[in-house]
C-alpha cells in the first residue's frame, strides 16, 4: 500500500511537472507574437521603454507591441511655467508640448539624462545600442541649459537685456509670424505619440523618433553643426 501511494505521488508530481511546462510553453508562444517588444525596452529607447506594453488582439489570438516615441517641433516658449505642459485638442486628446529648456522638471518629463551626470548609454564595439534620439534630447537639454546660464551671466556682468533670460539667446528664434505684438520664441519640444510595431517597416530595427525636415535643420543649426550636405530631394542630409 505505501509503495503504490509513493507511485501515486510520483506519477502525480511529474503530471504537474508536464501541465506547468506545457502552460508555460503556451504563454511562451503568445508572447512571442508580440513583434518588435524586446525592440522597444528602456535598453534601447531610454525612459521612453516604460510605456511600452502589448495589447492582445482576439481577432487574430496574437499580442500587438505598442510603444511611445517623442514628436520634435517647434512652438512658442515665453519663459513661463504656463508654457510647461501646454494642451493642445488633436483627436479629442489632450497631448502635452513639453519643452526642452533643461530644467529638472523637463528632464525628468523626457526621460532625459540629467545635467551634469555622466549618461547610462551602454556601448558595444563603440556603438550604443540606444536610439540615437535618446541622446538627441540630452543635447537640446544641454544646450538650453548653455543659454539659460550664458543670458545669466550676461546680465550679471551689466549689459543690457531682456527682463526674459531665454530673450536674445541663440536657442530662440523670433516668432513673428504669430501676429504683431507677440513677444514669444520658439524653442524644442517634444510631445509622445504612442505607435504599433505593426505598421514599422521591416528594415527598421529601433522606434523613429518624428521630425519635420525643416526643424531637423534648425535643430542642428543650433547645436552648432552645419550642413555640409542638405539635399533632401536625393536623400542626402551631411552636417558636422
């Protein structure tokens, strides 16, 4: 009797061995439906990879990938906190124009590295394997932090400036193309816009940042590249 209870608990110990691995197996293959996921983690895309889920689609018993990427663009910046986080109705959504000023609350809305603290990109055969966007947002951090400390400075020495620091500062541009008395600059910012791995085309192997070609140019223009090459009808964009 006890030899066939220890034969029973065995046979019932292996059965629940075989039903946990079959299980696992099972999920194993449903997450691998989702295409592109190990593409969109925070080893590639930086703090961005924290919104990145997946959505299970019953029509076809498979999970979709959907991660979020930062839109560039240009809009108005007035040095006031009111600028921070400006609504814009697009689709009944309200999305949130965060600008790259290099304050802390900004970094730490982009998922960006904070100033003066080395970057966590990791380098293999000196080539990070983050997007190459996620660095960009570092530098348009820095270099409004540049400005915002050199217009400082400027003032403090005596000469003569706008009550606004960000005014006269070569990260602002002037905006009168809004209407006449207004006193705003445009400056970079960046706004998420969630996406499915679904629609990226199969070459691409990390989640594209958006950028208009015409704010490309001046984005670069500011970091003080220039172009050597700008000719976007053959494809061929080149600054240093």
């Amino acid at each position: 009797m006890e030899e066939e209870s220890k034969i029973a608990i065995a046979a019932l110990v292996v059965s629940l061995v075989a039903l946990v691995t079959t299980v696992s197996q099972v999920l194993s293959q449903f997450f691998a439906t989702a295409d592109g996921y190990r593409r969109c983690q925070t080893s590639i895309i930086g703090g961005w990879g924290g919104q990145t889920h997946r959505k299970f689609r019953w029509s076809d018993l498979r999970f979709e990938t959907i991660y979020t990427t930062p839109r560039f663009s240009l809009m108005p910046y007035t040095g006031k906190t009111v600028s921070h986080g400006t609504g814009a109705m697009t689709n009944h959504r309200i999305q949130e124009y965060n600008p790259l000023d290099g304050t802390p609350e900004m970094i730490e809305k982009t998922y960006a590295t904070p100033l003066h603290q080395t970057s966590s990109l990791t380098f293999f055969n000196g080539f990070s394997e983050m997007a190459s966007w996620v660095r960009f947002i570092d530098a348009l951090h820095s270099n409004a932090a540049e400005t915002r400390m050199l217009a400082s400075s400027t003032k403090k020495t005596g000469v003569k400036q706008e009550e606004d620091h960000l005014k006269g500062a070569s990260l602002m541009v002037s905006n009168g193309r809004y209407g006449e008395g207004w006193n705003g600059y445009m400056i970079p910012v960046v706004t998420s816009q969630q996406h499915s791995w679904d629609f990226v085309p199969p070459d691409v192997i990390r989640p594209l940042a958006i950028a208009t070609l015409q704010d490309i140019a001046i984005f670069s223009r500011r970091l003080g590249m220039r172009w050597k090459t700008f000719e976007p009808s053959e494809g061929i964009l080149r600054a240093e």
